[in-house]
DNA sequence: GCATCTATATACCGCTCGGTATGGAAATGG
DNA sequence: CCATTTCCATACCGAGCGGTATATAGATGC
C-alpha cells in the first residue's frame, strides 16, 4: 500500500495510518462516498485535515485506500468461496459471507460497494466508475467459476453460467439494500435459506 | 393531491404543476433525494425557486409528491400484478414490470425507491423512513398475496409466503442496483429468466 | 546547540447547498 | 381605472462543503 513512508528526517507522525484508514472506512461504509463529510472523516480518524491531506492526498484517494482495505479485510470470504467444490456451495459461501458481513458489527449496513454504485449520483462519477470495475472483476471470477461448474454438471445445460452469476449477484445486492432499509438478521437469513433452497444444480 | 389552487383573485401562475412535477421526478429518479440540487431542479422544472416553494413548500414537500406521482404513474403494474392467477404469474408480472421499469425511456437507472433507500446517509433520515414505509406497505400487499397462493397450493407447504415475498423483493432491488451500474437490458432480462427458472411451484 | 525538516493546529479560501427577502410586473374583481 | 392580490426575477442569507496557506511546535542528524 505504501503510505508516503519517508526516512527518518523530521518530525514522525503521531498517529497510525492504518488505524486511521480503518476509521476513514467505517465511516464511508456508513455514509458512502459523497455522505462522508471531511469533518466527520478527520473526527473519527481522530487527525486532523492537513495531516489527513498529507498522509493520503485526498478524498477520493483516501476512498480508494479504504476500498483497498475493504476488499482485503471484508472481501477475503469470496476467494475462499470460490474454492469450494460445487456450484451450490459456491453460492452458499458466498450468501453466508455476505450475511455475515450484513449483520455483524454495528447495525446491519449493505456493502460498501452496493452503497457507492447507487450513491454516486452527483459529480463522483469517477469513484462510481472505480467501484463497478472492482464489481465487474469479481463477478468475472464467479462467471468461470461456474463455467467450470456447468462442465463439471453440477447445474443444468440450460443455464447459463453468466446469467447464475449475475443473478447471484442480485440477490446479494437485493440483501443489501434489504439489509439498509433495517431488516433484522432473522429476514437476511431467510433470504439466504430461500435462494439455496431454489438454487438450481448441486 | 391539491396543490395549493386558490380562487380567482390575483394573477394566475405561468406553469403546469403537473408537468413540473413530472420534471422534477425525473431530476429525482436520476440523481436521487440528496444528489437532486435546487437549481437543477429548478431547471428542469422550468420555473424559478420561489416559484416552486411557493407551489410545492419546500425540497422534502416536493420529494413525497414526486413519489406519489411515481407510484401513481410507474408502479401501477403492481396493483396488477398481485391479482394474476398463480404464485409465479405474480412474480413474473412483478418481475417484467420492474425490467419495463428499468429498461425503459432515456437509460437504465434503478428504482427509485431503492435509490432513495441506499443513497439518504446524511441527514435525510425523514425521507429515508418514508420510502421506507411505503416499501413496506407494498411488501404487505405481496406477502399476503402468496398467503393466499400458498393456500391455494401455488407452491410447497414448506416455503414461508414472507421469506418469499422478501426474496423476490431481493432480486428486484437487485436488479435495480445492476441497471444503475450499466447493466445492458439484456442482461437485466436475463436476470428475470432465470429467476423465473428456479422459482418454485406454480 | 543548531539548522533542517515535518507534523500539527488554526484560520481561511471559493463554492454550492437549501431557503428567503425584496421589488416590480401582471392579472384579477369592483 | 384602480386597488388588491399574486406571480416572477434577482439578489441575497447562513451554513457546510472539499481543500489549503500560514505559523508554530517538535523531532531529527550533525
């Protein structure tokens, strides 16, 4: 990630730029990207604006840096699902990520990049454009993950692989907006048991 | 929906409430609750700012009219849609409603619920909450529909009319999602077969 | 200790936001 | 024709936005 460490001339920085990011994330994950104040940023991170400026440039950069952090620390379940044997197992993994990721911590919130898609509705179009690439790359995985599967005949020849896949993706996507809008933890996980017990193929 | 029509005295307004209220759905739809400025919605209202609150009182006062209208002229379909013959006929006017929704007029955007929904983080928890309730009105209207239709054998003993209803709702707002983020209509209207495809029962 | 370099704190920048005060233009009822 | 009433255009309000200039405080290498 390298963060603008510099040789020892100078004074150091106080604070931990991870623990700060960590901070700037929960706080985009609540807000989105154009909800999140630079007040509000500075107060939780617990810096103030210039050191913020020049630890990590600005908004949009730093945004770009809790994404990075979001994928890394939130995200790491999908790869892992991907792995796993069969299609529906697949599926399950990565519902059960999402749930988890929906209704831990704090209050249920839908995912960051659920958020930022919809959110950046004004002049951020860059950073909507940066999140649904992130999106497009992971869906791609999960497309030949289950052309792999399809060979493999865990579902019917009649489906597609692309189509399960982004089909898949709206449910969760649907999760999250659900998740948003205050469902309990109880109403997501009938959501998930709903989707497996549709889900077509092995 | 009385829009502050007085008697004759004094000098008519120049403008059709209506149609500006048209105008101002579509700023709303497209740029959301918080992302819709005054100005723009002035401009493409076509009137002046004083104007506007004089007719419609204040931004929040002219976002629920905005819904109104948008329930009035866009979700017509779902009043349809509940009175069809089976459990999946439902779901599949439901879903094709959505897809005409999304696919239609200028260029794929979400719902406008679901925007609203996701993209009030700051300080618009007013509106949040409203759109909010009235999801859950029609959300009512779903569940008690397949109540009914599970009653009648639409689909096994073993699925819960609500968990149904919410997943449905799921794909839906999922689809929005994908259409904000540049899904193709073809792509959205594989996301209705295929849900169609794995929908259980009849 | 000194010169250098950098982090911090404060105050400020231009801009846009939602909302409004004001003054003149226009249409009405009498 | 006049008084009244209302609409419209412009300019303006305080507040918050993202971002920065400045000055002081503090840590370093020599």
């Amino acid at each position: 990630m390298e963060m603008a460490v510099q040789s020892g001339r100078g004074r150091p920085r106080e604070f931990d730029p991870e623990e700060a990011l960590a901070a700037a994330l929960q706080v985009f994950w609540l807000r989105g990207y154009e909800g999140a104040s630079m007040a509000e940023l500075t107060e939780a991170m617990g810096i103030t604006k210039p050191s913020l400026y020049a630890c990590f440039g600005n908004k949009e950069a730093l945004f770009r840096k809790a994404l990075d952090l979001y994928e890394r620390d939130k995200l790491c379940y999908v790869k892992s699902a991907l792995q796993e044997t069969t299609a529906k197992a697949v599926a399950e993994k990565l519902l059960r990520g999402a749930l988890a990721l929906q209704t831990g911590e704090p209050d249920p919130r839908a995912c960051l990049g659920v958020i930022s898609m919809v959110a950046c509705t004004t002049h951020a179009d860059t950073i909507k454009e940066e999140v649904i690439a992130r999106r497009a790359s992971s869906e791609k995985a999960m497309v030949e993950r289950f052309e792999r599967a399809k060979a493999e005949g865990d579902f019917p020849e009649s489906i597609d692989p692309a189509a399960l896949a982004a089909y898949l993706n709206a449910v969760m996507q649907g999760m999250g907006v659900q998740a948003g809008a205050g469902a309990t933890p109880e109403q997501l996980a009938q959501l998930v048991d709903m989707t497996l017990a549709v889900w077509p193929g092995r």
